[in-house]
C-alpha cells in the first residue's frame, strides 16, 4: 500500500517504496474527467447558441378542451368539406378508426385511453372502454376485431363492437418492440394483404438509429412473420392506404435545431412493401445544402423522381413546411387520389 501523503523521513527511509511512490501518485492524481451528461433525446443536435433557449415540447393540457371553446371557425377545410364537433369530452385524442357496426374508435398518446363513439339516435355517446394502457395510440380494425398498438405491444380484441360496455381484455400478439419513448409511439394500419403495418421511429432527435429502429414493419393478424418493410424513417406521425392503388402513404416528421426552415416535413409513398432499396438509417437526403447534416432520407432514385406508380421504393410525394407536423392522413376515393 502506498500513502501518499508520507512525509520526507519515511520516503528516504523506504527506498525503493519511497521512489515507487513518488512515481505513482502524481498519476493516480490525474483523474479522468467525467462525461458530461447526455442532452435528452429531444435536444440532441442542438447547438450551443440555442441552450440557453426557453424551448421544449410543449405538454398536451391535462383536459379535453370544451366543445364551445373548441376553434372550429378557425380550421381550413379543402372545397366539399366541412368541420364540426362530432364528439367532445377525448382527452388527447390521436387515431380514429371505424368499426364494421359504425363505432368510431379513439386512440391517445400521452394518456392511457382507448375511447368508443357510438351513436344513440343521432347522439353521440363516449364511452372508455380501456385503461391503463401505456401509449396506445396506434389503432386498426379488420373483421370484428381491434387492434391496438402500445409503445412496446401490439395486442387485438375480438368481437369488440359486441362487448362495448364490458369489453374483454386485449390479448397480446407481438412484442418485440424496442421500449425507448423518443418516437415510440406507434401508428396502425391494415394493408391490402391484410397484415398490420407499423412504424418504429428514431429513438432520438438526430443520431445512426440500432438496426431495430427508423423503420416500418408489418406482421399477420396473429402476430406471425413480422417483417422490416422500408428503412430510413426518422418519425412517422400517419399512414394509410390509397384506396385505388393500394400505396402505403405516410408523414413524416424531419428533425430540430437545424433552423426554422429546414428540413422539410414530408408525405412519402411506399409503392411495393419489402422491396425499400434504402441504405438504412443514415441514407443520405438529396435535397439538402448539406446532406451530412440531415437524418434518414432515402437519396431518390431517378426513376422515382416523378413518383410514378411502377416505383418499387419509398419516395418523397410532397413536402411540407419546416416543422408543419402533419397529425393525420386519410384517403379520399376519387379520381383525385387515383394519380
């Protein structure tokens, strides 16, 4: 054992003891620095002019707003639609899908509800028919049964629109989900070949996501043969289907701090599931001043560069403004939508 803080007698005295002390302590002094603290996934790629900034994401309010106090006037509707309140009292409401009975299921994302809509001689009656559940914004429905996306578990409930006032329990049938909450919430969908699609987003604001991440997958309606259909997909906030072509259309949100103008929110197509030619996670954008400084873009090939329908890989159908965050997407049976 060596003491450090031996004075000068005992080192001339131990010899050979003093002269291995007096080589060893001055090293054991220099400590390596700690690491400094990770920023939350959130504030990754911020930059340090930004830090002392006032921004973080903003917190949903604790209670559904008021049907009177709800902005309806203020919404933009395109020509032929119109908006109005169909049911109030949803705190955080996310994903809507319709039963085959006319039940008008809701999804959450921050709170732990799944909510029914059904209509009682032209009144709209909300009942709650799960809680507990932890994120289960995700929702699809297909031949009489439910099925709900967690953060980390997709599970389904049969014969759901005949138990809506005691609703069984939702039997799991996948799970191997990464459990991080950065953009791990999930959305659902039912593909034309009748599998569940889903999103698994970047477990960050900007970094080279695990191979189990930025990604769409699909799986059977039991849960079997789950499959990586396209890759390089930072956060998806919608998806559906096109009800001619039978494309997957999807948003997707691009990443912060770069500045108030870029990058730009996107709507992409993927036209043939599983055959995606993304490099994975880091796939470099083309439409940036600076590739390097982006995330998960899938560089265009040229023949996808007009989106025509006989594109076999995700492509970019059109842009949105900078941080737009479009909540939603559904599709319209017209020859509008038949492009």
């Amino acid at each position: 054992m060596i003491i450090c803080s031996a004075s000068r007698h005992l080192l001339l005295l131990a010899g050979t003891v003093g002269t291995l002390a007096v080589a060893v302590c001055p090293a054991a002094a220099q400590q390596t620095p700690a690491a400094p603290e990770a920023p939350p996934p959130w504030a990754q790629g911020r930059p340090d002019t930004a830090i002392g900034a006032k921004l973080a994401p903003i917190v949903p309010p604790p209670l559904p707003t008021a049907a009177d106090k709800l902005p309806t006037a203020k919404l933009k509707a395109p020509k032929g639609f119109k908006i109005e309140v169909y049911a109030s009292g949803l705190a955080n409401a996310r994903s809507l899908r319709q039963g085959d009975k006319g039940t008008v299921f809701v999804s959450s994302r921050i709170v732990d509800k799944v909510y029914a809509i059904t209509d009682q001689a032209g009144r709209h009656e909300v009942k709650t028919i799960y809680s507990g559940l932890y994120r289960p914004n995700g929702l699809a429905f297909a031949n009489g049964t439910l099925y709900i996306a967690e953060l980390a578990k997709i599970s389904k409930v049969e014969k759901i629109e005949d138990n809506l006032d005691n609703p069984p329990k939702p039997v799991g049938i996948y799970d191997d989900l990464p459990k991080d909450e950065a953009h791990g919430w999930k959305f659902l969908t039912l593909g034309p070949d009748n599998k569940l699609y889903f999103n698994v987003g970047a477990p960050c604001n900007i970094c080279m996501p695990s191979p189990a991440h930025a990604q769409l997958r699909r799986i059977n309606l039991d849960g079997s043969s789950p499959e990586v259909v396209a890759r390089g997909i930072r956060q998806v906030v919608g998806m559906d289907w096109h009800p001619v072509l039978g494309q997957l259309y999807f948003t997707e949100n691009s990443r912060d701090w770069l500045s108030e103008d870029i990058p730009e929110d996107k709507l992409n197509r993927l036209t043939q599931p599983g055959k995606d030619r993304s490099s994975g996670g880091g796939a470099r954008v083309t439409n940036s001043p600076s590739p390097s400084r982006y995330w998960g873009r899938i560089q265009p090939h040229s023949a996808c560069d007009s989106i025509p329908a006989t594109c076999s890989r995700r492509n970019t159908a059109t842009q949105f403004s900078s941080h737009a965050t479009a909540p939603g997407i559904g599709p319209r049976n017209s020859a509008a939508t038949s492009r």
